[in-house]
C-alpha cells in the first residue's frame, strides 16, 4: 500500500522507500526509516497536504512525497 491510500486514524509501518536522491535524503531526515511506525491525523480537504504523526511529532507530507513511500497497516 501507498502513504497517499491511507486514511485518518489509520496506523501503518513504513516498508521502503520509492525515491532516489534529495527526495529519498529529505524523507529520511523527516523520519520516514523503514520499520518506523506512525498514524496519519489530519488530511486536506483535497487529499494533499497530509499530517502525519511519527517519532513523536507531527510531519506535513504533500502527495507528492506521499506517494514515494510504501507501507503496511498495522
């Protein structure tokens, strides 16, 4: 399943990584690590931007960062 698929309230396991280079750097150091579990809490009206909740703060992911990364529901 794809980050951007899922739905407020929904807790999920980030599996990998679908990007390369400055994008895959920058989702890193945003916390997204493979085996990090997080909850996605807020979602605009049209779906992107997306507020997710991971290490202990809130992330802002647009679809355009949303749709790199793959994962499980937990």
């Amino acid at each position: 399943m794809i980050l951007n698929e899922m739905k407020v309230g929904q807790s999920g396991r980030i599996v990998r990584l679908l990007s390369e280079g400055a994008r895959n750097r920058r989702l890193c150091e945003m916390g997204f690590l493979s085996g990090t579990v997080f909850t996605v809490t807020h979602r605009a009206p049209l779906g992107s931007p997306m507020a997710i909740s991971v290490r202990g703060y809130e992330v802002i992911v647009g679809v355009d960062d949303a749709v790199k990364v793959e994962v499980e529901i937990v």
